[in-house]
C-alpha cells in the first residue's frame, strides 16, 4: 500500500466527540473481523489500487456477511447504503439499506458531516479508512464500533463502491463518582 504511515484525515466536531477515523496501512487492521476481510480485499486488489465490485463475492465471505456493507458514493456528493449487515441493522435498531446518510441522520447534521467526510476520505485516497467510535448517535454510547471502509472502482481510478465491514464490543458503564 502507500508509505507505511497514517495520516489523520479529520477530527471531531460538535457532537461527534469520541469519533475518529484515519486512513491506515496494514498494520493498523486488527481481528477478528477486520483483518480477513482486509486480507480478502487485498487478495482481490492484486497489483491494482483496488479492486472492482464485480471481484467481491459474498460467497467467499459467508462468515462476515452480518458485518458488512455497501456505500454507494453519489454525483451529488451524497451516500446511499446498498448493503447493511444483519449485525450492524441489530446494532443500530434500523435498517438504514436505500438509504442516504442525510435520510437516516436528517435530525443529526454533525453525524452526517463526519460520515461524509469519512467517506470522502476514502473516494478521494482511494485507500482503506478506519472509522472509530461510540453508537452515541443512536444512544448506544456503550457500545464501541470499528469499521472498515475500502474502495472498490468499475474503472481502476475513481471510488464507485465504499466496502465495509463493522465490528462491536461493549464497554463497561461510567461508574458514578463516590459521594
């Protein structure tokens, strides 16, 4: 991939403390779900920058399938997911799949700025993004989610499909200061 460094892209803004995202290099993806699906996405790439749609066959990844998505970035600098993931639907309480990031967070303008500009980064570098966070938008802010974001091009230069896979963990609740 690129120079073996991680170039922070954006930091949080109101209402999106504790959100960050960073495109990264290898080493930085983790397991358990992360890192086959990078590893797969990489046997698919080749020598090319990234692979086309057509090179990802769900089949292959029969035991990710609830963790993964499909972003389709818009002309109008939209995204509309094509795929959610029955873990990241349960997560959420919704599936957000047809859906542009404005319908699903039309109340929440920071969140749809910080999405956007996460999947932004990852059409405009046309490498993998790591997302990280709470599920605070959706009053989960126990849980912790960690996604993924590869292109995929039709044509070998621009982003026509953002790949994802998500990953949760829970974290214990804030203890209450002592009295």
């Amino acid at each position: 991939m690129a120079n073996g460094t991680d170039a922070v892209v954006a930091r949080p803004t109101m209402g999106t403390e504790g959100l960050s995202f960073a495109v990264v290099d290898s080493p930085r993806i983790g397991q358990p779900i992360l890192r086959p699906v990078f590893d797969y996405w990489e046997q698919k790439r080749g020598s090319r920058a990234m692979p086309m749609r057509h090179d990802i066959e769900p089949a292959d990844l029969k035991a990710y399938l609830p963790h993964l998505s499909l972003v389709e970035p818009l002309p109008d600098g939209a995204f509309r997911y094509r795929l959610v993931g029955s873990a990241i639907t349960e997560r959420y309480g919704r599936n957000s799949t047809g859906k542009t990031l404005q319908e699903i967070y039309a109340d929440k303008p920071a969140i749809v700025g910080w999405m956007s500009r996460v999947m932004l980064a990852v059409t405009i570098e046309r490498r993998p993004v790591l997302a990280t966070g709470t599920l605070g938008a959706v009053g989960k802010d126990h849980i912790l989610s960690e996604a993924l974001l590869l292109p995929l091009s039709d044509d070998g230069v621009n982003v026509t499909m953002i790949f994802g896979a998500t990953r949760y963990s829970t974290r214990p609740p804030a203890t209450p200061p002592a009295a």
